[in-house]
C-alpha cells in the first residue's frame, strides 16, 4: 500500500460519501405535466437532491424543501429553508406547513416531485392539530436520549406528525408523485426513510405506545388526548393516494461500502464487509468489533492480514436519567473510543468512524481516526479513556490528540461509516 494508513482510511470515508452524493444518473426524473411540477423534500440532502433536480428537469418547476442548518445552498426556483435537527424548531414547522400548502389542491394534471433523505424526521416538524411543537420537541429529546432505534423513533414520531407515515401523499392526491429516497436507516425501508411521507405506515398506534412504554417516556397531555383520536391511527397501503406514488431508492449504505471496498482492493487490501445496517449501543458494538480484530491479528479470520474491516448502520448512545454526561460526542467518536479502549494499545490497527454527513451527532466533526500511537499519545496528556468514554466525552478527548476528522457537512447522508485497518 503506497498511502500511509491514516491517508487510506480518509480516502475511503471520501469516496464512500461520494459513492453516496446524489447524481442525475441515480435519478431518473419524470417528464413535464400539462399542470405544475412541485418539488418539495427533507432531509440532509436535500439541498443536492433539489440542486440535481434544477438542473436537469426539462420545464417549469417550482417549490421547497427543508435541509438541516448549515446544508443549504443557493438555487433559483426552489426554496431552501434551513431548520433544526436532530431537535425539530420553528423554522422546520413552519416549513412544513408550507409544504403541506404548496400539494394541497394539487389535480390529476399535476405532479410531485419528493426528495428524502435522512434528518427528514426532525426536518418535517409539523404537529398533528391539537399537539403542540413543544410537546414533540419533548417526546423527541426523551427518544433519542433513551438509546431507542431509529426505526422505533420513528414508529413514534409518524403518529405526531401531520405529514409523516403517507399522510403528504394524501394531501397531494389526486397529483401524481414521484419520490427519491436516500436511505439512512437499517434495512433501507422507505417507510422509516425520514418516517415515510409518502409511503404507508404499516406500524400501528399501539406499536408507538409499546416504544414509549419500553423507555419509560412521559407522554404530555395533549398527546395523550390525541392518541385517543381516529386520527392517531395512520393511512394504511389501501389509501387511493398510494395507487399515485412512484418510489426510487436512489443511494443506500450499501453502496458506500462497496465503493470503499472497491478502493481497498486496488490499494492492496482485501475488505471485508462486516454489514450496512449494524445497530446496538456503540460501545457494545465497539467491544464486538474489538474482538473480531483480535481474531484477524492472532489468526488472519476472517480474513488474512493486511485487510480492512467496512461497516455501516445507526449505533446509539444511552444517556441514563440518572447521569449528568458533562462531555460532547456522537456515537461515532464514542465508539471510537470505546474501540480504543477494548482493543488496548496495537501496532498494527488503524481505525475511522464517521457520519457520512459530516455531523457526527450535533458537533461540528463527522468522527474520529485512531493509529498505533494513540495509547501512548493519551498518556503523554494524561488523559484517562476510562474517564472520558464514562462521561460521554470523546469529541475532547480526539480533539485533545488532534485525531477528529472534520469535513463539514456533506450534503448527503447514508448514516455512520466504519473501517478499521489491520496490517
């Protein structure tokens, strides 16, 4: 391998992000209508799904789409507003009440063009009437606090919302609509995609009530009492809006993965795909993936040295209510550490975790690298892992050592990104 390792791990994370950034051959955009095309969308890559469509779609368009701060950019018939995320605010309310008015009244000569990508979710903040935002922003804080997954988050989040789960679909009826769709989420189904809003919701009231009960949320007053509604219940595949919906997978994890591999095989190195859609707490997944180096070092499987170990999908971080964490970190940089710390001091293991949208968790760095030297350069300043991983500290701890990897926000998004180097 010509790269020094520390160069290679970085060259994959970028063409794995590559691999997923949207382009028009990925996206095969319908012709114009006699009526209006609308182009309305969420999520993290939003902005570059609109950006594809501008330039490529034959006639008029015109419309919006929300993106998370800081992953806008500048278009000329299509709005982008910026709102909060993971924490839904105003501006994403308000966003999507736009939205929700510009397919409202929608014909059969018009059509929809929907861009998805994962943060839609958060993006999409609409209460349903009679919840307030407030009391969403609170069930939401509590889920993603509680180590829940984001299937079940979103499970939770389409009975609050007043567009998720095909209720957008409904409202663009009798409109055609043609849907792109980014996959962020474990088993890329389109349903939990930025929670589905214009695909069928096949999880039920209950199954929300069976998330809620299992972290122990509180659930507020007013969603209580909406919870009691028919409008609780969500829109089921027989809704007649359905039979005018077109869905495409345009990007998936997956895709990132292989094109790391692909990269790595032309390097010398043989990768080995551990999984795209791997969940679990990230410093249980971390002491796993800490074993499974161990057994390449000592008995080259499941594969012969030099290799690299690829993996995708959504860990978690569980903050318990009985802590006050006084540190910063997303799940990728804690697992980074919480691999550090179970692997032990190696001199030939290399190691990047990354959120392919630059943002790992709220800070400003997509993850973290680790190289045979970390250990020692830890100790030399003094700073106790144990300490830092107990207080959900790894983004000081990196940024101590100078090892975050910073690459600003994407513009895409198909969830956390691993490899882990081993000569």
């Amino acid at each position: 391998m010509k790269l020094k390792p520390e160069e290679f791990l970085r060259q994959l994370f970028d063409v794995a992000i590559d691999a997923a950034y949207p382009k028009i051959n990925q996206m095969p955009l319908p012709s114009a209508v006699a009526g209006k095309t609308i182009v309305i969308g969420a999520g993290k890559a939003a902005a570059s799904m609109a950006k594809v469509v501008e330039d490529n779609f034959a006639g008029e368009i015109s419309g919006l789409v929300i993106t998370r701060y800081e992953h806008g950019l500048k278009l000329k018939d299509i709005k982008v507003v910026e709102a909060g995320h993971p924490v839904p605010d105003e501006e994403g309310a308000l966003a999507a009440e736009e939205i929700l008015k510009l397919v409202e009244g929608l014909g059969e000569d018009d059509q929809v063009i929907c861009l998805i990508s994962g943060g839609g979710s958060s993006l999409l903040s609409l209460p349903v009437p009679g919840v307030s935002l407030d009391s969403k922003k609170q069930i939401n804080k509590a889920l993603l606090a509680s180590g829940a997954t984001i299937s079940e988050i979103n499970t939770v989040r389409k009975k609050l919302s007043a567009i998720k789960g095909g209720r957008l679909a409904a409202a663009a009826y009798p409109a055609k609509i043609v849907t792109y769709m980014i996959s962020d989420v474990p088993g890329d189904d389109p349903s939990v995609i930025a929670s589905g809003p214009t695909i069928a919701d096949i999880t039920t009231l209950k199954d929300a009530l069976v998330v809620l009960n299992k972290y122990a949320i509180t659930i507020p007053v007013d969603v209580e009492a909406h919870f009691k509604t028919e409008n609780a219940e969500p829109l089921k595949e027989d809704h007649p809006a359905f039979n005018f919906c077109e869905n495409h997978m345009i990007s998936i994890p997956q895709d990132a993965l292989q094109a790391a591999a692909a990269l790595a095989r032309e390097c010398g190195i043989e990768p080995v795909i551990l999984g795209d859609s791997i969940e679990g707490e990230a410093k249980d997944v971390a002491r796993v993936f800490a074993g499974i180096t161990r057994q390449v070092l000592d008995h080259d499987q499941p594969s012969a040295k030099p290799c690299v170990l690829l993996s995708g999908g959504e860990t978690t971080v569980t903050v318990s209510k009985n802590e006050a964490p006084t540190g910063r970190g997303g799940r990728n940089a804690e697992f980074l550490l919480a691999f550090v710390n179970a692997l032990g001091s190696e001199k030939n293991v290399y190691a990047l975790a990354a959120d392919t949208d630059g943002i790992d968790g709220t800070e400003d760095n997509a993850g973290a690298i680790f190289d045979p030297t970390t250990h020692q350069r830890a100790n030399i300043a003094k700073l106790d892992i144990r300490d830092f991983l107990d207080r959900h500290d790894a983004y000081n701890f990196f940024d101590a050592l100078g090892d975050l990897v910073v690459t600003g926000p994407t513009r895409t998004n198909v969830n956390d990104f691993r490899a882990i180097l081993i000569l």
